[in-house]
C-alpha cells in the first residue's frame, strides 16, 4: 500500500492528530511522497480530541495492513488519547426517545462508542453464525483459524538426585530432540461482555460501560513421534485468544489468552501485536525471533547447569536403537533461536507478519505443583507469517516461542553444612553429592525464606504449517 493512500485512510478514519503522526512515521518509508492534509478533498473530517479518542481503534483493525511504522504513529496518537490523561467523557446522553434507554437506564446516558466498536458489541449471531461476523472484530486472531501442525522442541530441568539435571521434553526411553503438534483454533461464536462503570469510577460513574471481546478457542495437542507414528501424550491444552475489541477504559492490551494444561495448570496473558510488511520483513521477522529470551540456564548463583546435565535415561533391556536414536540426540545447550531461524531462513522470501506478544501473565498450579515444582514468570510471542517456500508457492506458518521459570530444588546458599566452607559468594564449590548433612538455614539471606527454591527456564519452541 503506498503511502498516500495510507494518508488517505488515516484521514478519513482517524481525524487530523492521527493522521499528523502517522504521517510523519511514513515519511521515513516514503520520502517523495506528500499526502493531502486531513479534509483536504475529503468530505469533513473533525479534528478533535473526541475524534483521535474514538476512531483510532477503528482505523488500526480494519486497516491493520499499513506499515509497522504507521501503525507506530497510531499507537502513539493512542496513548495521547487515553481516557486516564484526556477529559473526554466515555459516555454521550441518550437520544431523546431512544429504544437504547432500557440498556443504559439509570443515568441518561450511554457509553460513547465508534460505528465499528458498536457492530463488534452488539454482534449476537446464532450458533450457526448468522449474521456473519463485521469485518475486523477479531482483529490478528482471524489470521489463527484453522488447523495447524508441525514440529517443536522443548528443554526443562526436572527434579533428579542428587541435583536437578536438564531433559529434553519428552518419556526417558522414547525422548527425540522434537516433538510433533496439532493446533487447532476454532472462532467462537458470538460476543462476550463485561460490564463496569466509566473511568471505572466506582462512586461517580457516568453510566455503565461494557467492554466487549472477541476470539477463538484452542486445542494443542503435542505427542513424542517415532518410526512414523505418534506415541506418547508430552501435552494437551485447551483456552481461548481474545482480541478486545471494545475496550472501554481498559486499553493497556489488545489480545489476552487463557489457558488450561490438564496436568494442573491455568494462566493467564496480555499484550499486544503488531503486523510488518514493509522494507526487508525476513530480517525483520529475524531479528524478532532473536529477541525473544530462550535462555537454557539457570540464573541461581550456586547450581552450575552445565555440570548438572544429564543425557535421558534408558531402562535396562530397552534397546534404545528401536527409537532410531544417535548419539547427537542427546541433551546439549542449542540456541533454542536457531530452531526458529531455520525455516525462515529455507523460505524464499516472507511477506508479511502478525507478532502477538504477550509478555504478562499469571499462572495457577494445582495444589501439587504448587509445592513441588512452582511455575511463574510466563511469557509467550506468536508469530503468524505469509511466505514462499524455494518453489514460489505461497504458505502460512506459525511460529512461537515460550519461557517460563519453574522453582524447586533448596537454593544451595540457604544452605548450611558442617564441615565445609562457603567461598565469598556464599556458595559451598565443594558441594557435590553428598547433602545428607547440610540443612536448611533460612538465617543465612533474608530472601531464603521469602524464594526458598531455586528458579529453572522450561523454553519451548515450535514451526507448524496450516493445513485447513
């Protein structure tokens, strides 16, 4: 899309701050080029505050398409525009005679809302999805709908004695250095609402606001594959993405997804996304893949990872070579990017992608890994991507990228044992196997009761191609 009609669109959807910022990010791709000031053969546009506050949103679903660069100027008008520094009211009076009254009774007045926010809001299909869903109301997670498979990797530390030892993802016997997925997202008919006051101003609220979602639900399957089979069940997980597309004071994220793990885990993430398909968007795409942390080792000042991994364990009387297993199979400390980088790279070129970042979370365990082996600090990016393979054939991938911490194992300087001698970290180097006589000694660091257990990166990695 050139410039000048991106300035265009930004004019006669967004008003004239918008557009000023948006236009001045566009520049930088087009510098020759000079788009018309907002109004300027256009019919009327309103260039107040009300208007960047309002139709932003508006303009960067139904026209997510632009440069990453515009969609920065977008954002940044956004962020002028939130309701917490700007004195728009997020409510309008009610129409005299209005049929909306019933909805809005109380104050007389309703929630102030953009043509585009209203038919996402108010879309109420059958179950057959009749009428059809308005154009852009799920956002980059229209991009997700189908089924998706392919192949992945994952490293973790799991508990082992003496110390933790580092295992690739999967059954001891059956461990290949990937796994294979199925990934399927299914849009969810209809719109879910919730309901609050404006500015949520619990005592001196306006009227009433609502705050309307759109998404998908998914399904992950992953299972160890060998001898052109699948075998063992490594994980199955079920939740839903969620794009908000009415956001009503609550605009600090634009896609959530809420996850359940049926070993005993749920979570929940926010973020935000972004699309690229300007300049060199391999490179771009690249460089993205490079960012996210796949760190492999602990951060624990004590443990040395490196002298604590172990290849998988293989019981007596298994032939290990049944599962076509090689000695370059065994656990090693890879850059987990690399995983990511290949299939990129085997691409003849990329067109365009969607990134959903989706850095915050939180997450619950069950009562036994609550104990046992705590899981915090998830983050996730999904990368959905347009590109031709060597043959010039068009093809949808979907990459992601995950890391979590996961704590057990006694932190080694919360330590005490007799006999042996600390060096000037705390650390006890000639701690090896032998711990039958050391104890836990919460007195030695004020955080050894607060973070008894050591933390340990679970990084998870997968490619996988639509398929329907």
């Amino acid at each position: 899309m050139s410039f000048t009609r991106a300035h265009h669109l930004l004019c006669s959807v967004v008003a004239c701050r918008v557009a000023v910022v948006a236009a001045a990010a566009g520049a930088m791709l087009d510098t020759d080029a000079a788009g018309p000031a907002c109004g300027e053969n256009l019919a009327g546009v309103a260039c107040d505050q009300d208007d960047v506050q309002l139709m932003q949103r508006e303009f960067s679903v139904k026209h997510r398409g632009l440069s990453e660069a515009v969609a920065g100027g977008v954002a940044a008008a956004r962020s002028s525009a939130d309701p917490s520094s700007s004195s728009t009211s997020q409510c309008v009076d009610i129409p005299p005679g209005s049929d909306k009254y019933e909805d809005w009774r109380g104050s007389g007045k309703m929630q102030r809302m953009t043509s585009f926010e209203e038919s996402c809001a108010s879309w109420n299909p059958s179950a057959k999805g009749v009428p059809a869903r308005p154009d852009g109301c799920l956002g980059p997670l229209e991009q997700l709908v189908g089924t998706w498979v392919g192949s992945g990797h994952a490293y973790t530390y799991v508990p082992t004695l003496p110390f933790p030892s580092m295992r690739r993802q999967g059954p001891s016997a059956t461990a290949t250095p990937w796994y294979n997925e199925t990934l399927v997202f299914t849009p969810i008919i209809g719109t879910p609402i919730n309901k609050g006051y404006s500015e949520n101003d619990h005592l001196h609220g306006e009227c009433r606001v609502e705050q309307a979602l759109q998404g998908v639900s998914y399904t992950q399957e992953i299972r160890i594959g060998y001898k052109n089979e699948l075998h063992q069940l490594l994980h199955y997980e079920h939740g839903a993405l969620m794009y908000n597309a009415v956001p009503a004071w609550d605009t600090n994220w634009t896609v959530t997804r809420m996850g359940a793990i049926v070993r005993g885990i749920t979570f929940h993430s926010y973020g935000d996304y972004k699309v690229v398909q300007d300049g060199d968007v391999k490179e771009q795409l690249l460089n993205e893949l490079s960012a996210f942390n796949l760190d492999l080792l602990s951060k624990d000042k004590c443990m040395d990872p490196l002298g604590h991994v172990g290849p998988p364990q293989v019981p007596e009387g298994v032939d290990v070579h049944i599962f076509d297993r090689e000695a370059k199979l065994e656990p090693e400390l890879a850059d987990m990017h690399n995983y990511l980088h290949e299939p990129v790279q085997l691409a003849s070129a990329v067109e365009s992608f969607t990134k959903i970042d989706l850095p915050l979370s939180s997450v619950a365990p069950n009562s036994f890994l609550q104990n046992a082996a705590k899981p915090t600090n998830f983050a996730s990016a999904i990368f959905i991507e347009s590109l031709k393979d060597q043959d010039g054939n068009a093809k949808q991938q979907l990459q992601y990228a995950q890391r979590l911490d996961v704590e057990f194992f006694q932190r080694l300087d919360c330590i005490t044992c007799p006999g042996l001698t600390r060096d000037e970290t705390g650390c006890y180097p000639n701690v090896t196997k032998q711990l039958d006589q050391c104890f836990v000694d919460n007195s030695l660091d004020p955080t050894c009761s607060e973070k008894p257990y050591i933390s340990w990166p679970h990084v998870t990695v997968a490619t996988l191609t639509k398929v329907a």
